[in-house]
C-alpha cells in the first residue's frame, strides 16, 4: 500500500512518478519493479496575489469617466476555479455616491466612473481585492493610490461680488482701506495671482490690499464716491479670472472752513431808537462750509458781542440798541463764522455799518437871544448888525438850515434866510428917540418833517452911547484848596462892579459847573471832594452879567490849584499765603506784599518792615518782599507776620502773611544740577526753569537756591567764558517729596529730554550736569562765621604782639623816639601810630577796641550779606535767591603776622 508521507502541495509539483519494487525474503532474494504515477488533485489553498502592494496612479482632473487608468494583476497557483480570479474595488476614500471609480472584475482594468474635481478631492485611496472561485473563496487584497493631477480649470473667486467701504477724507497717504479677499480652488490657490483695475487713486497689492496710493489725498468736496472694477487673475499664462466692484465712498472730515459771501462796505442802516423786542434789519450774510453735516452746520456771532447788535439765526445782523448817528456815524464789527465740527473751524472777517441819517435833530442857535445896539448916527442903509448862527446835527438836507422872522416885525430890519445875517434897510433919519426892536427868528431845515428852533433878536437903536457895562476887578484870579475837603468848602471869591449902582450883577460858572459852584456873592465853593491825584489844576470861567438892558456880561478866569493831604497806604489784599520748605536757606523768597499810596512825590515813597521782629522771617524795606531767616524750627506748622508799610510821614496800613511751613522735605532730598549759565542769568529763569525740569519729570519742581560755582561776589555779576551755577530744588509729587536718588536716577535717565528741555530756556549751547553731592547752606554759613571769628582772634593776637614788641625796643638813649614811626600792616586794614610813644596799655587797649569793632563789623556784613566763601544774597527786581559758593571742608584757619 502505498501511503502519504509528507505534505503534498500541488502548485509545487503536481504528479509523482514512483517505482514501486516488490522483493522478496529469500536468499537470493528476488524482485520485481512497477511504475506509479501519483495525481496530486487541487484543493483551493492559496490566496489571490497582486503583483504589487500598492498602485500608484497620477490623473488630470479633466480625464472623461470611462478612461482606463491601469490594470491592476493578481494570480492564485490553483487550477480551474480554484484558480480563478475576480477583481472588486472593496472601499474608497473618500467615499462618494456614486463611486468615482469602476474595476473591470475580469481584466482588473481600473476606470473613471465620475469626473474629477481637484479642488473637492486631491487624492482617493483604494482598497481593492482579488477572489478566486474556490470554496470557500480566497481573497487578497491590495490599495490603490490614485492622485489628481490640477489643471487651471477653476476661476479665481472673490469674497464678494461688490465691495463697500467708507473711508474718511483726512485718510493718510498709503494708508491700507481693506482686504479683497480671493480663493482659487485650484492648486496654489491665489499665490501666484494679480489684479488688473484702473485707478489714480487707490493701488492694489497682490495680497489684495487695497491702499490709498502714497502720492494722493482725498478730498470729498471734490469727489466723494469712487467705483474700480477689479479683475482677479490666477496665473499670468493661460489665467482664469474674475470680477469684483468696489465701492469707496469718501466721509466727511471737517477740513473747510466757512466762508464769507460777497458783503457789500458799507452796510447802511438808518440811525433809531432800536431794541431786543424791536431790532432792525441790516443785511443778511449767509456764509457756506463745503463740508457736510455738522461739519457744515456754520453759526454766526460777533467777536466780541456787541451790546448793539446781533445775528439772528438765518444769518441777518440786526440793530438791538438805540443808534444815534450824531453820536457814532460807523461801527466797525468783527463777525466770526464757526462750524460745528470736531475740530471747530471758523472765519472772521469785518465788517462796517454806517448810520443813515435821520431828521431828529433840531437846528440849535448859537445863542437864545442876540443883542446889537448901534448909534442912530453910525446907522446906514445895508449894515451889518448882528449875524444868527444855527447849527444841526444831523447830515445832508437834514443839516441845510433856513432862517426866517417868526414872530415881530421892523421896517428897519432884514434877515438873510441863508447867511442869518441881520441888516438895516434904512438910514434911520426918521427916528428921534432911543428905539429897541424886538424879534422872533426861525432856524428851520429841510428835512421831511423839517424841524426848528427859534431865538430873541434884540436891536437897540440908541441916540447916545450909554457906558461900557460890567467889569471884573481883575480879569484872572488864583485860588488853591486842599484836596478831600468837604463839599461846600471856599475856594476864593471874585468881584465885578456893574459901573452904576442902577444895575446889579450876578454871577455864573461857565466851566466845570459838576464840581465848583459860585453864589450871588461871587465865592467860588466846592460841589464835591477834590483829588489832587487825579487832577492838580482846574480853570474855570466865571461870567458877570449885569441888569442892562439888554444886559452887558464879562468873563474872568480862575485858577485852582488843589494842594496835596498825605493819605494813608493801602494793601490790595488783608492777607497773603504762601508756603515754603522748612530747609529753605536764608532769603528765600517767601512772598512779594506791595502796597499803593495815593500820594505823590516823596509821600509815596513807602518803607516795609514787620510790625513785631521774627526770628524765621523779615521783609526787605524797600520792596515788600518777605523772606526766609530760619525756618527749620517751624516745620510743618502754619506761622505768620504781619507787614508794615510806612510813608515818611508815618501814615501806615498793614497786612498779614501766613506761611505754610512744609517739614516733608530734608537737606537729604535737595538735588543739585549745574548749568553752564551766568547765576544772574538762572535767577532771572527761575519760574520758567521748574517749569521745564517739572515737564520731563512728571513732578512739582521747587528751587530752593541758585548759587555761583565760580566764586566771587554776587553783587558784581560779570560773565565767564566757563560760567558754572548750581540749582538746588525739591520735587513734589502728589503732596509727597520725591527722594532725591529717585530724582537723581530720572534725571540721569532722562537726561537728553532734560538738555532738551533746557535748551528751550537758556537757548543752544546749554550744558548740565547732576551734582551728587550737594553742600548744605547751613554748614558753609557755619563755616563763615568760625572763620569770622578765628580772623578776629588772629588780629587781636597780632596787635598786643607788635605792642610787645615795641616797649622791649624802648632803649634810654632813644628819648626822641616818638619821632619815629611805626608801620604795622593787617591783612583787613592799615594801622599807623606816628609822632607818639604809645603806652602798652594803651596800645593793648586800642588793639582790644579795633578787635571788637572789626568783629562788629564781620557780623553786621554777616548779617546784612553772606560771606562769598559761604553765601551771598543776590536782589534781583522782586526775586531773592540764595547763592552758595562751594568750598572744601578743609579750608586754612591758620593766621600769620609780619612786622
């Protein structure tokens, strides 16, 4: 029997050839051999087998469904069914219904199904099988990578189909307005697109951004909407392309001022009694703004308000107040247009109003009676006797004045209607007596209506001369009065004489009536106070007229001298406050007080001083100006004085300071710069110097002391070429001093912005620099005053020594020695002993005595000034600033003499 020993696999070898031999067990043992061929049968024990892993396949999107792409190839070793392959697509990704692909199941021929889309799927992944017809099946699989290939099949497409934006007309040049946005389904999308549009105006990037092109500014008054048809390109062969509009529509910016219409010079209004309630109409002025809105929106006022006239709101200037063209013939208005805008813009122009005359005025005689005497003898056909004068006031025919005989009549008189002048139209030869003609005459003008006025004509026809009439005793007269005196008070008196006891005078201030009065007796008195400050001299014409008739007059002129009375000062304010530091040095300004005298001359010459000595303060006499002497004991605390201003006559007024002491501050917080100014030069720029530090350091900036760094005495201000000067202040911030290494750092820091700042004040050129440590006014005025006092010591010291020496050279055969001389030299001043044999005593005495009266002398230029070395006192107008010399700490005390 023949068996199966091992496993079988036909696709390996499918039949057995075997030589079977049957052998026998004999000796020798025979055989015998046949041949066997053995079928191995199939059974379905392999799986289909593609010939690759993966397939990989490029196609353009615009290949038609139905094109073949690649057969894909699968085999399976088993025979007959078992052998037999059948090709399916298992799944595809991205799935799609229908499928986009179709797989010939016999051939394995893989074809489009459905056109492709590059810009919907890119890539599909294919899992596909191969199965054979045994059973049960074998499968095996395998992928398929199909990439579509883009092809420019796609437009570019925009955002949108029309673009609105709105951009404002003060848009700067090259600035960015938006965005377009454009897509491309295609691959690369947009990158590699251009636009094409047609604009003077705006660019285009190929990033889409649209800008106002850099050479261009808006101006919506001369176009206000723009429209650019963009076309949007994918690609610069063979491009697709697309069309978008965009709309810009140009805002308002309040960029126009208003304007002034044509207004015609001048504008005429009649002169009236016009009011709020009844004003009248001038002109309407209507000004334009080209701009929109309340850009545009333009009011009118006038600059400034007039109390007589006003704009009503459609633009018509009326008159609201009483105009009189007599009074004020042309008013000159400043109109100023404004616009409603953010930011306001406006126009001012002028304008002239002149006034119309109106008849309201009536014709006015010089006089309310004329009187003309002449001797019958004199009397000739034609003379001239008198001439009438009207005036009018009013303008044109209104002021044409006709004179006329209103009432009485004379066949011995005429009157010219046009001249006035009144005239004799007969010799007179008919008259015996002593004649008076009396007549009304008639000043009228030609107005509509006309007005007039009417005045006594008196014509004395006389056979004799009658005298000359009332006389002064003196035709000037000098009287003085002292100013303030009461009302009614005598002035002087005058005196006219009629020439006959017939006749009585009577008397009649001309001029200044408002403030003299003269009574029947001829005293000229007073109606009010009299100010010799506002007026020193009147001159006043008083008039003496008589009972004549007609009657005679006479003026004489009176001089009035109003004489000075010393009056008090007066302060403008009952209290002044201030404040200043605790650590502020000696003569610090603490504040100006400044009274007024009425008076003039040497009476307002006024001297300052405090009513009750202060150790912290005092005033300078001669200015008012309150200073600082110590005020470290007052720190924090409010302290006060009370100011004295006295004239030479001792007439006074006071006033009280009160000082806010602040004791925040320490000589620790002091911050010391240096400029290269002349002091005078810093002290004069103080306000403006805290002004300017205060604006690049965010802080109040007080100075406290301007001191020259180049030595020498601040009376004697002369210029270096190497000027140095130290400012010492303190910086407030919020009510709190400011340390001064935060003050140091920031100035440091900012030290470019400080020069800047600087520079503003003391002009190109301007150096500083930051102290870092700032000597103390207290320790150099320490200093001084020890050294004052070592000086005085030293002198003392060497005047008993050349006394000494003097008596051991006294020798008895010098008994002439006091005819010898003695030079002895000091540093400070020369002391010469001649023709006298001193005493040692008396000599130690003297040099005791110029030793108290040197150091006397140190304190009071001590006190009065401080040492150069120390401190000095510069007085400049109405700023006190203290000046302090730097010095080292180790200065010489030592003191030498010489013979």
């Amino acid at each position: 029997m023949v068996s199966v020993a091992g496993a079988l696999d036909r696709e390996t070898m499918a039949s057995y050839n075997l030589l079977v031999v049957a052998e026998d067990q004999g000796r020798p043992s025979r055989s015998a051999t046949a041949s066997l061929l053995v079928q191995v049968s199939d059974i379905n024990d392999n799986v289909p087998k593609f010939s690759k892993a993966e397939y990989q396949h490029e196609v353009l999107e615009t290949e038609s469904a139905g094109t073949s792409l690649l057969t894909l190839s699968a085999v399976d070793p088993d025979e007959e069914a078992n052998g037999r392959i059948t090709y399916s697509i298992l799944q595809q990704s991205p799935s799609s219904d229908p499928a986009v692909f179709e797989l010939d199941p016999s051939s394995g021929t893989l074809r489009l199904a459905q056109p492709l889309d590059y810009s919907e799927d890119k890539v599909y992944s294919l899992t596909v099988q191969a199965s054979d017809g045994g059973t049960p099946s074998l499968v095996g699989n395998s992928s398929v990578v199909v990439k579509v290939k883009d092809v420019n099949n796609n437009p570019p497409e925009f955002g949108k189909e029309i673009y609105n934006v709105a951009v404002s007309e003060n848009l700067a040049s090259g600035a960015s307005i938006l965005t377009l946005e454009v897509t491309d389904r295609d691959e690369g999308g947009f990158s590699g697109g251009y636009f094409i549009y047609t604009s003077d105006t705006f660019d285009i990037s190929d990033e889409g951004v649209v800008s106002l092109r850099n050479d261009v500014t808006l101006d919506r008054e001369a176009k206000d909407r723009y429209v650019l048809q963009v076309v949007a390109v994918d690609q610069v062969t063979d491009g697709q392309s697309s069309t978008a509009q965009l709309n810009v529509t140009v805002l308002d910016y309040n960029d126009n001022a208003p304007q002034f219409p044509t207004i015609p010079d001048p504008l005429r209004i009649p002169e009236g009694d016009y009011s709020e309630v009844a004003p009248g109409d001038i002109f309407t002025i209507v000004p334009t703004d080209a701009d929109l809105g309340p850009n545009g929106a333009v009011t009118l006022s006038l600059l400034p308000p007039h109390p007589l006239f006003r704009f009503r709101e459609d633009g018509m200037l009326q008159a609201v107040g009483a105009l009189d063209r007599e009074s004020r013939e042309t008013y000159e208005l400043f109109v100023k247009a404004s616009d409603r805008g953010s930011p306001q813009r406006e126009n001012i122009t002028s304008v002239r109003v002149n006034l119309i005359d109106v008849n309201d005025n009536r014709p006015e005689f010089s006089s309310s009676s004329y009187d003309s005497s002449i001797l019958l003898k004199d009397a000739t056909e034609g003379k001239l006797l008198l001439t009438l004068s009207a005036t009018d006031r009013d303008a044109g025919n209104n002021s044409l004045i006709a004179y006329s005989v209103d009432a009485g009549s004379s066949l011995y008189l005429a009157l010219n209607s046009e001249t006035g002048a009144v005239t004799l139209i007969s010799d007179l030869t008919d008259l015996t007596e002593d004649t008076t003609l009396m007549l009304t005459a008639r000043a009228e003008d030609h107005g509509r209506p006309p007005l007039s006025s009417t005045a006594r004509v008196v014509v004395n026809l006389r056979l004799v001369s009658q005298g000359e009439g009332v006389a002064f005793g003196s035709s000037s007269y000098n009287f003085s009065v002292r100013e303030n005196r009461p009302t009614g008070a005598n002035v002087g008196r005058v005196s006219a004489f009629s020439g006959s006891d017939l006749y009585d005078v009577a008397y009649a201030l001309k001029t200044h009536a408002d403030l003299f009065s003269v009574n029947a007796s001829g005293a000229v008195l007073t109606r009010t106070q009299l100010d010799k400050e506002e007026q020193e001299w009147y001159i006043l014409d008083v008039e003496a007229v008589d009972t004549r008739t007609p009657p005679t007059s006479a003026i004489a002129m009176v001089r009035v001298q109003v004489e000075d009375v010393n009056e008090s000062p007066q302060f403008p304010s009952e209290a002044y406050k201030a404040s200043v530091f605790s650590i502020a040095p000696y003569k610090t300004p603490v504040v100006h007080v400044k009274a007024s005298d009425p008076d003039v001359g040497e009476e307002g010459q006024l001297v300052y001083s405090l009513t009750v000595d202060s150790p912290y303060f005092d005033v300078e006499p001669s200015s008012g100006l309150v200073y600082v002497v110590s005020a470290v004991g007052l720190a924090g605390q409010m302290a006060a004085v009370v100011v004295n201003a006295k004239d030479p006559r001792g007439l006074y007024a006071t006033t009280k300071v009160e000082v806010d002491v602040q004791g925040s501050a320490s000589s620790a917080d002091v911050v010391v710069i240096s400029l290269n100014q002349p002091a005078n030069v810093v002290e004069k720029k103080v306000p403006e110097l805290e002004t300017s530090l205060g604006a690049v350091l965010g802080w109040t900036v007080n100075v406290i002391e301007v001191s020259s760094a180049n030595g020498g005495s601040s009376e004697s201000r002369t210029q270096r070429a190497a000027a140095k000067t130290l400012v010492g202040f303190i910086t407030v911030d919020g009510g709190e001093v400011v340390s001064s290494t935060e003050v140091t750092k920031k100035l440091q820091s900012q030290s470019a912005a400080v020069r800047a700042e600087l520079v503003k004040v003391f002009g190109a050129g301007l150096h500083f620099d930051v102290e870092m440590e700032p000597q103390s006014p207290a320790s150099s005025q320490a200093a001084v005053i020890a050294l004052g006092t070592m000086l005085a010591l030293c002198m003392l010291g060497l005047i008993v020594a050349v006394a000494l020496i003097i008596r051991f050279k006294r020798t008895p055969k010098h008994q002439d020695s006091d005819k010898e001389s003695f030079d002895i030299s000091r540093s400070a001043e020369g002391y010469t002993n001649r023709n006298r044999s001193p005493d040692i005593n008396e000599t130690v005495e003297q040099g005791q005595k110029m030793a108290q009266e040197k150091a006397a002398e140190d304190e009071q230029q001590r006190t009065s000034r401080q040492p150069d070395d120390g401190g000095t006192v510069k007085t400049d107008g109405d700023t006190v600033r203290f000046k302090q010399d730097r010095q080292t700490e180790d200065g010489d005390d030592s003191c030498t003499s010489s013979l």
